[in-house]
C-alpha cells in the first residue's frame, strides 16, 4: 500500500536539507552566474557584462558563493591583477539542479525549448529529462514515493 508523499514540515529547518540549500543558491542571480559558469564565465567584468547584473549585486552574490564553496576564487597567474571565479567539486554537482530546472522551465514557464540545446559531448543528442530514479533504475513518478525515516530504509 502506498501512502501519500507527504513529509512532516514541522521541524523542516532543523531535519531538511533544503533550508540549507536555498540559503546557498535560493535566488535567481545565484543560478545565473552559476549558469555563467558552467559556461566559461570566470571573470568578473564578464558575468556583469553577460548577465547585465548590477556590480554590487554581483559582488554580493560571487562572494556568496565563494563563502558556500560553490565557487572558488583565484588570482590568475599570468595577470596577478585579475580574479578569476571558478566552479568547486560541491558547485559542479549543482549541474543536474540546473538541467532539471531549465527544463522545467521549458515545458512549464515558457513552453519551447531553450536555445541552445544541452547535448551529450559523444554523440550530440540532447540529454533525456532529468528524473527521479530508483536505487534499480526505474524511473519513479509521485505515485511511487514515500517519505521514511532513515532507520526504516532497507539497505542504507
């Protein structure tokens, strides 16, 4: 028997990882200059002139970032001058978070696909639906999904 997916948000802060997670990236900017990155934007001049964001608010969020090791700053060497903003290991694991909310976007916001299109680098084909998977493969919809407490998962 299935029940529904419902998850006690009583004490969401204290035993839920989202709170967390939008208070490292909960705002639209954030996702931005984070699409920026993974799109070869490392400076500064260039997510301001690229994102059209206001300096302030730019250095707010890059510093933002950075605080959250999601992005990592760097002096480049070749121009001890220049600071250079680079994904970490925690902000490149932000990619399917991203892919999942851009089509997302696509099918529910917008209703066409966002030009250009993210394409597998072997073949050019673009990348299937982000979706949820279970621990054999299968992908999962809201019918399938409970929520349990981790002393009651079989297997972890």
């Amino acid at each position: 028997m299935t029940t529904a997916l419902r998850e006690p948000l009583r004490d969401l802060a204290s035993q839920c990882s989202l709170p967390a997670a939008l208070e490292a990236m909960g705002e639209r900017w954030s996702f931005l200059i984070l699409r920026g990155s993974f799109n070869g934007l490392s400076h500064f001049e260039e997510f301001q002139s690229e994102l059209g964001i206001a300096r302030n608010i730019l250095a707010n969020r890059l510093s933002r970032l950075v605080g959250h090791g999601i992005l990592e700053r760097r002096v480049v060497e070749s121009d001890r001058r220049k600071i250079e903003y680079r994904l970490t290991e925690k902000g490149y694991a932000l990619l399917p978070t991203m892919v999942a909310l851009r089509q997302w976007g696509e099918r529910w916001e917008t209703g066409v696909p966002a030009t250009p299109v993210l394409v597998d680098a072997r073949d050019h084909r673009p990348v299937q639906p982000v979706a949820v998977h279970s621990h054999d493969g299968r992908v999962l919809g809201k019918g399938d999904l409970v929520w349990s407490l981790p002393e009651d998962v079989s297997g972890a």
